[in-house]
C-alpha cells in the first residue's frame, strides 16, 4: 500500500499555521514510534511503515467474524460496530499487542493472524482498554474502559511475556474508566489516568514494580485527561470533558498545583509529540458548554503556546450512533518531525490518514 500524492482535498488550515501534504491513504494512525515507524489500522488490519509513511506493509490482523467481514465494504456500518483498531503496542520482541471492542489480542514476531491474549479476568466481562502502554523493562499494561452500564472496579493488567498473557495488577474502585497508563521515566512511577465524572476523574501514581498506588490528584473535570506531554517538573494536557469549556492544564509534578494556561472548543483526546512538535486535537462531542462543530490540530513548540494548524467540519451522521467527529493523532512519539493525522467523523477526511510536514519558513 502506497501513499497517494499531495494535493489536500481537506478543509484549508485557519491562517495561522501552514502545511504541506506529502500524502494521503485510507486508515486511521494508530501508533508512532521513536525511530519514527508508523502503524495505521484499516478496519482489523494493521500497517506499518518505515519511510515517512510512503509505502506500508500488513503486518497483523486481528479476527473477524462472519458479520464484521460484511461490514468491512461499508465505512458506516464499520462507523456504527466501532470496527477500528482502538489500541497498539509493539512489544520490546516486535510483535504487536491491540485492542477493539472485542478484546486484546497478540501476534509474536513475524505472527500475521493475531490470537486473543490470555487474560486472568477471575469471570469478570473483560472491558478493553482504550490505550496500551510499554512500560521500562518490556511491560505491556493498561486498565479497562468501562460503561455506565458498568458499575464495577476498574482493572488495571500487566504482561511479561509480550502479551501472550495479562494477569490483574489491581481493581480501581469508583471509577468509570482508565483513559491510560504511562510511563514516568525520571520519577521512576506510572501516571495512571481515570475518567470520568464526580470524584471519577483523577491521576494516581503506581509504582514502578505495580504494587503501591496513590491518587496524585482526583476529583475534578480539570483533572481528566486522556494523553499528556512530560515536561520533566511538570505534566502538560488538555482535557477531554464535555461538562466544562476544555482547558490546557499545566500540573506541578511535586506539588500537584494545576495552572489553566489557556482554553479549547472541544474535548481533547488525541496528543503526540512529533519530533520537536507538541501536538493535540479537539473533538466535536455533543455538549451544551463545548458547542463548536468543528475538530482541530493545534501544534506548539513549547506545549504551552499552540496554534491552529488544520480543521474540519463534523459530518452530517448521528455523533452517537456514528462516531464524534475527531482528528485522530497517533498514541507514542517520534523524533521525526513528520506530522500524521487520520479523521473520524470528519467532512473529507473520515477513514483516512494525511501525511504533512510544516510549511518553509513557518514558525510556531
């Protein structure tokens, strides 16, 4: 699978920020690593490639049933049985670990067809994860994503045989769900992210051999996050609410003192470091506060000053039966600064991936 050639059919950028389209394809980023490989999912198959995006080869597969394989020729009935790839992670191995909403599955090395992983669930209804983190010594963790139908302890996993199996590191009682899991490398501890109402929203620290954990802060919208950028002394996010304007949220990492630097029209799931390029998305997720219909990329070098770079219209279909309109950025980081966005929901990007870089001579 190639890349296509430039030309954005996409609505134009707002002004402030120029960009240049190297590429467009069908998909949707999932994964970007530091050496600057890509992963993107179309439907249950998994790409990867290692040229800046030109050129891409399935790597993985997870299974279909009969009716999925149907829905497969339709982007709304995919759209409707949320059919994507939701979570990845490239084990230390190099096979993969991923998520739908049917499960977690695994591929060892070189392993096409992808194998449900074995989970240690003690008879529980497993509750994939929204995000799959890769912790310091090879790790694969992540918490589940649960529903208000719900209303159980949350559960964080771990797996230290490359995701073959995950066995409960602990329950997370009143919570709705874990947005995510991160790594802390110089305070040696995870960020553990929780969603996502009342006392819900909140980050705790789990220490780095899983067996203490802590709530850090808890309690408000301000606190509920989904990605976020480590500063070194502080944690940086913007906020994924749909109870209060959204805000980019600057967190002391001793104190826990939280500055609001400035506000966005959407809630904010999507975040990736691009090279020397913070990157973050907004959402058009029904809400009486947060009212704007469009979703945005908003790029900055210093993840407190942004500006817009690219936005687009929700499409006309229902945001609850066929998706929030969103700009899809990639979980990791890379150190190329290669900018990848795919859309979802969106007017002229839905189900597809734009490779770009930023204009010459453009500052941000």
């Amino acid at each position: 699978m190639s890349a296509e050639a430039s030309a954005p059919s996409a609505p134009p950028a707002d002004g402030q920020v120029g960009l240049v389209v190297e590429g467009r394809l069908p998909g949707r980023i999932v994964l970007a690593e530091r050496d600057g490989t890509l992963h993107l999912g179309r439907n249950y198959d998994i790409f990867r490639s290692g040229d800046a995006g030109r050129s891409w080869d399935c790597v993985a597969s997870m299974p279909l049933d009969p009716v999925r394989r149907l829905a497969n020729s339709s982007r709304l009935l995919c759209r409707l049985l949320r059919q994507e790839v939701r979570a990845l992670a490239r084990t230390a191995e190099g096979g993969y670990v991923a998520s739908n909403r049917q499960g977690v599955f695994v591929a060892a090395p070189g392993e096409r067809r992808m194998r449900p992983s074995v989970i240690e669930s003690a008879g529980l209804a497993l509750l994939p994860p929204m995000r799959i983190a890769k912790g310091p010594a090879g790790e694969i963790l992540w918490g589940e994503y649960g529903s208000p139908k719900e209303r159980r302890p949350m559960r964080i996993f771990v797996s230290r045989d490359a995701g073959e199996s995950f066995q409960l590191v602990r329950p997370l009682a009143g919570i709705l769900h874990v947005h995510n899991v991160v790594w802390d490398p110089d305070a040696e501890h995870y960020w553990v992210l929780t969603g996502d109402f009342d006392p819900e929203p909140g980050i705790g620290r789990l220490s780095a051999d899983l067996e203490r954990f802590e709530w850090f802060v808890r309690g408000e919208q301000r606190y509920r996050a989904v990605e976020l950028f480590d500063l070194g002394d502080r944690l940086v996010y913007a906020t994924d609410t749909q109870l209060e304007p959204n805000a980019l949220i600057s967190l002391d990492k001793s104190t826990g003192k939280a500055e609001r630097l400035r506000e966005f029209d959407g809630s904010c799931i999507y975040a990736c470091r691009f090279g020397g390029i913070y990157a973050l998305t907004t959402s058009v997720e029904p809400s009486s506060v947060n009212r704007s219909r469009h979703s945005e990329l908003w790029l900055s070098r210093d993840a407190e000053h942004w500006r817009c770079a690219w936005r687009g219209h929700k499409d006309r279909w229902s945001a609850y039966y066929l998706q929030f309109g969103s700009v899809v950025l990639p979980s990791g980081s890379t150190e190329r600064e290669l900018l990848v966005f795919s859309g979802q929901a969106i007017e002229g990007l839905d189900g597809r991936t734009t490779i770009a870089r930023l204009a010459p001579g453009v500052d941000l």
